[in-house]
C-alpha cells in the first residue's frame, strides 16, 4: 500500500540526493528558517539609560546564524558573529565578542567607545573560543573564559599528534569534542589591550562562569577542582586572586584559589552583591541526584569550604527550577536586599525578584503566556528578551516591546490552546498544548502528531518552536505535553521517573508513567477535539523523546501509524560507555550498569525491537557524543534484520544540536524529510 503512494515514491528517490526541489515541504521548512531573527543577551548600562544586545539572524544563503550587537536601535558592531556586550563601569565602553582572528576558529576581544570618538579596538585574540565576559569594577580588567590547548593541537595534522592519556570521565563533551586536552580556563586581560591574557586558572581543571570581586582584586569562578569530581559529580564556588604582579605580566603563573563551598553539591553562575559581601548563585544539594529543582543561594564572599547547610537557599518557597531549558544567566543584583533570576512555572518562564534573606516568597516580576530568555537590570532599570508561541524573542524594556525583528515570522505563526489532564491515577494533572493546522477548517479531520521533548528534565512551553510550526503548516494537528519527569513543576513531578533503586529520591523508573502521561495526553486530545483523525496519528521526538519513540513504537505501537526517532537512547546500557557523559546516568537510575544492569536492560527500547511494526524513521547526527550514532545504528541493524519498515538518514558534520543549532541547510533538510515522511504514512 504504502508503496504506491505518490509520497512514498517520491521519499525514495529523494533519500539518495535530496534533489526534489519541487517539495511543498522544503518551503515551508525555509520560511520558517531562513531570516529568521530573534534578540538575546540584553546589557543594561550602569546608569540604565541605553541598552546593548544580540540580533542573530538566519542566512541560509551563506548556511550560517549572523550576529550583532545593538545598541538602543542601531547595530553597532561589524562582524558576522558579534555577542557578550558588556558595558565598562563608567558606562563610556562596551565590550564584545567576535571571530575577526586570521586562523579558522579564532576568537577575539573588542572594545567599542560609546561616549565620545574613537575606533573600536581589538584588546584579545584567542585560538580556542571565548566567552563570560565580566569588566572589573575599578575599569582596569576584562575577564573572560577560553580553552587552553595542549600542545598536539599545533601539529601539521592528527598523524603528528601525541596520544591523549585519559585519566577521568567526561573528557569529551557534545559540541566541544575532547576537552582533556582543552580545559575551559579564567583568563583577564588589560581592558586597553596592552598586554596578553593571562591565564588565571591554568592547570586540569574546568571553570565556567566569572563574576568580579568589588575591590577587583579577584574572581569568583564555578569549577570542578577537587580529585573526586568525576565520580561524585560536585562543582564548587572559588574566589581566585589577581597576582600581586599582575600589572603588566603575562604568562600561565595563576592567582592564589580559595574555595567557598564544600564539594557537596552543585554551585554555579556566581553573581557579587553591590556591597561585595555576598554571592549569589544557582544550584543544589546532593549531586549524586539528578534531576532536581536548580535553586538560588547566597553565601558570604568570606566563606571558606562552607557545607550545604551553611547556605541561605533564598528561592526555596517556590519549589520550581531556577535552571531554565532556554538558558539561564547568573543572577542579577537588583540592590544587596534583592536579587532577580528566571524559574520555569508550567510550560512558562518567568522573572522573580527574591529577598537576599529569604524573609519573603519569590514574587514574579513578568509573567504570563511567554518565556524569558534573557534579562538585565541596572541603573532602575529592566531589560529582557521574550519569545512566545508565535513570536521569536523580542527586546522588552518594562512591559514595553522595544523591538519588531521577528515580525516576518510572526507573521507566518500560528498559536495554540492549552489543556490540562489528569494522570492515570487522578494525582495531579499534566500540562498540554494542541495547535491547530493552517486553514483550520472545523468540520474537516487531520492527521495528528505528537511530540515528546528532551531532557526529560526539560519542558515544552509559551515559546518559539519552528518544529510545531513547520508541522502546522504542513496540515497536521500538532499535540505536545510535559509528562512525569518534565521540569516546570515540583520537586516530585521532576523525580517520578527516576530509578526505582535511587538511594535517595526512588521513582518508577523510565517507561513507566511517563508513558501513561504520554498516551493520556494524546488520548485526551483524540477524545475532546473531533478534528483529530484517530487512525492518523504520529509520534516523533528527539534524545529522550527519540527514547520514547522508540520505546512506544515496541510497547504500544499499535496507537500510532508512524514513529520518528531521532538521537535518541536505544540501549541505556550501551550509553553508560559510549555517551560524553557516560556515568552520569547513575545519577537518575540510582546506580550504573554494572550494579543495576537489570533496570538498565528493562529500561531499553531495544529490548523490545521485535514488537516494532509501524514504520520507523531514524534521524541521526553523525558527530553526536550525548547520544552516539551507534544508538541508531544498532536501532536500524536490528530492524533491518527482522524486515521493518525503517528508514535512516545520518547527517555529517553535526552534533547532538541538529535540530536547534545546526546549519541552516540541514535544518531545513531534516524538516523536509521529517514533513515528507511522515505525510506519506499519514495521508490515507
């Protein structure tokens, strides 16, 4: 049947070359994608009269995301990758980011006047990226994070390279390939460029986030430095000095470290009071338990090897993350009473402002159907970035929208309704949107698609996703939820699903209610819109929702048409060896493989290949390292095998980051085969 279908034949000469220029599909893919614009990473001056930020836009032309700086209403900066505005204390510079380096991958440092003449200067090149960018509060120092190369990495090729020696877990991240022999380091340098960086924290260790001390004589740093961290997955907060001889000295000899927590949780995005007596952070007790809900805590900037106890966990009456999905920043000082930081809430993110003495509950500051994702206050005051639904992200100032670059595409969005249902058990209830197609007509009946996220810790939500757009237009219902294990609501909902072994914090385990929450939703939806055709439904998600499609294409295959895995998890006991962050998952199971390889087995998709019957779509990045290419490989092989319908399709060159950060060409490619695929088995 499938095989005369005029889609499906199309789908088969297309999978060799993509050459089908003609598919309705790949346009709609490339209004959605190509010149797309959206703001981020707002700057607010010290004395809260102008506003830098990010403009990104989508060239699919070139195959690349361009970036300025703006400032106010203008573009300020010239280059194709500009970010991290920062403003100097005085207000008079703004510092800024860039790839203007004459070698492939440099990145460089630049300082731009804005209070009266001069040209923007270049202060810094670096072979190895460069971001967290903190001016020092006396003007004197920029702050900044890079990667320090070992030698092997100035050979002609890879044949002249010595072997790397790996000693510890997590030498290789997604999207940074080997870090071993790359450490993120802290770097200052002088803020008129005299002078090379100075490596603050040279050695093994990663450090992530900078924060200046209010005398400038130091920085506070998020790391992981003590000789256990692979194993026992703890960072700390540390205050790292400035050399005595810092004046004008270069070189690798770092500054004097001091540790302020006790390596007994998770402690990152450091952030100084006014008065410089207190820091500010984000994170959680226990780091041998994930997920939880990320909090704020303060601590003395005195503080020497402080316990978990010894912290104030200022944000803990709003039991919520303060770690958002669209990404966080470090929290920002309103005044030494006051601190502002974004928590997820229901599929929303918003702004709360928090008493430093946790004297009174988080108080939201912009709430509502949106998320935030980016936010600044200085001078009285307050800029964020908001995306909705239909509408990338936007410069607020107040409640007032400031800028319209993604009017184009708003005008192309759709919205949506959300709905709410019971768990299976009645216990609570679980959050859902349903998005209608383009030229909804009521009494018509349309195939349906549901999409499960990432993470699973993560959620779905009041934002900008091309994905359920791109899939509107293309005539289907698009239904979405976030089941037991999502984040965006309390502690327990987050942990239902952890490992039923779990030390502390025992769950159900993955494929468990997860699953009935998923099947819930689509029930709910089939049951109360009658445009729902309930023999056209499809399944598709990617990572753990690729998990999901793979786990309900073997155990309840029979409910949907089609299935789209993509990067997903198939053999969770293979991932505990082959994943960048392999032994981490004992952190949700409760254990590693080797002490609970039963639920390790129970949990995998690929234990129930046999029962897969509907047709399978596998998408897979060939440079991914969070979920290898061999968890799809051995999806494919396995099917292939037994004679199911699967077909497989590898992208070169990406990352675990596809489907958000990859280039444009292939994101509108992966869109088109995604659309096509799935209107070939849904369309009778």
């Amino acid at each position: 049947r499938l095989g005369s279908d005029p889609w499906r034949d199309r789908l088969e000469v297309r999978s060799i070359g993509m050459s089908d220029e003609t598919s309705p599909h790949r346009t709609i893919a490339e209004r959605f994608i190509d010149g797309r614009s959206s703001v981020g990473q707002p700057a607010v001056s010290p004395n809260g009269t102008r506003i830098a930020f990010v403009v990104a836009t989508t060239d699919l032309a070139k195959n690349t995301t361009r970036s300025k700086v703006w400032l106010d209403d203008t573009p300020v900066s010239a280059g194709d990758h500009d970010a991290n505005p920062t403003w100097s204390p005085d207000g008079r510079f703004l510092a800024f980011t860039s790839r203007r380096g004459e070698h492939r991958g440099d990145s460089t440092l630049h300082v731009l006047p804005v209070e009266g003449p001069g040209e923007v200067r270049t202060v810094c090149t670096m072979p190895d990226g460069l971001g967290a960018v903190a001016w020092s509060p006396d003007g004197r120092w920029i702050a900044f994070t890079s990667r320090t190369r070992h030698e092997r990495y100035g050979a002609e090729d890879a044949s002249w390279q010595a072997p790397r020696k790996i000693e510890r877990f997590f030498g290789r991240l997604n999207g940074e390939d080997w870090i071993v022999d790359r450490p993120q380091h802290v770097y200052v340098v002088a803020a008129d460029g005299t002078g090379a960086p100075r490596n603050l924290t040279p050695g093994d260790f990663q450090h992530d986030g900078v924060c200046w001390l209010g005398d400038s004589s130091g920085i506070v740093t998020s790391a992981q430095r003590h000789d256990t961290w692979d194993l026992d997955h703890a960072s700390d907060l540390y205050v790292v000095s400035m050399p005595a001889d810092h004046d004008g000295a270069d070189g690798e000899q770092g500054g004097e470290v001091r540790c302020l927590t006790a390596s007994d949780g998770n402690y990152g995005s450091p952030s100084i009071s006014p008065d410089g007596s207190l820091v500010a952070f984000i994170g959680s007790a226990d780091p041998r338990t994930h997920p939880k809900n990320e909090r704020v805590g303060v601590l003395p900037i005195d503080s020497v090897n402080a316990p978990n106890t010894a912290i104030r966990w200022i944000s803990a009456a709003l039991d919520r993350t303060f770690q958002s999905t669209n990404g966080s920043r470090p929290p920002v000082w309103e005044s030494n009473d006051h601190v502002l930081a974004v928590a997820e809430d229901r599929g929303d993110t918003h702004l709360y402002r928090i008493s430093a003495d946790a004297s009174t509950a988080p108080s939201p500051v912009i709430d509502g159907a949106c998320t935030v994702t980016g936010f600044d206050a200085a001078g009285g005051l307050l800029a964020s970035t908001r995306t909705a639904v239909d509408h990338p992200a936007e410069l607020y100032v107040g409640d007032e929208q400031r800028t319209h670059v993604g009017d184009a595409t708003s005008r192309r969005s759709l919205g949506w309704e959300k709905f709410t249902t019971p768990t299976a058990d009645g216990s609570d209830e679980i959050d859902a949107w349903i998005m209608r197609p383009v030229d909804f007509d009521p009494t018509e009946r349309y195939p349906v698609l549901l999409n499960v996220h990432g993470g699973p810790h993560t959620q779905y939500g009041e934002s900008f996703h091309d994905e359920f757009q791109m899939q509107a237009a293309a005539g289907f219902v698009v239904v979405l939820g976030n089941p037991r294990g999502s984040s965006g609501r309390h502690t327990e909902w987050g942990q239902a699903i952890m490992g039923p072994d779990h030390p502390t914090s025992p769950g159900s385990g993955w494929g468990t209610v997860d699953v009935e929450d998923l099947l819930t939703i689509i029930d709910t939806a089939l049951d109360r819109y009658e445009f729902c055709d309930r023999g056209r439904v499809g399944m598709l998600g990617g990572s753990y929702g690729g998990y999901m499609a793979t786990w309900l294409a073997g155990h309840h295959g029979e409910r949907f048409r089609a299935f789209c895995s993509e990067r997903a998890v198939n053999n969770a006991t293979s991932m505990e060896w082959s994943s960048d962050i392999a032994t981490g998952f004992s952190a949700f199971h409760g254990g590693t493989h080797l002490e609970l390889p039963h639920e390790y087995e129970r949990i995998s998709p690929i234990e129930a290949v046999r029962d897969i019957d509907a047709p399978m779509l596998i998408i897979h990045s060939e440079e991914d390292w969070r979920c290898p290419i061999s968890q799809a490989e051995e999806l494919w092989v396995a099917l292939k095998l037994l004679d199911k319908p699967v077909d497989f399709y590898r992208f070169p060159g990406e990352n675990h980051e596809l489907s958000r950060a990859g280039s444009p060409v292939h994101r509108v490619q992966r869109a088109e085969i995604i659309l096509d695929w799935f209107t070939a088995h849904l369309a009778g």
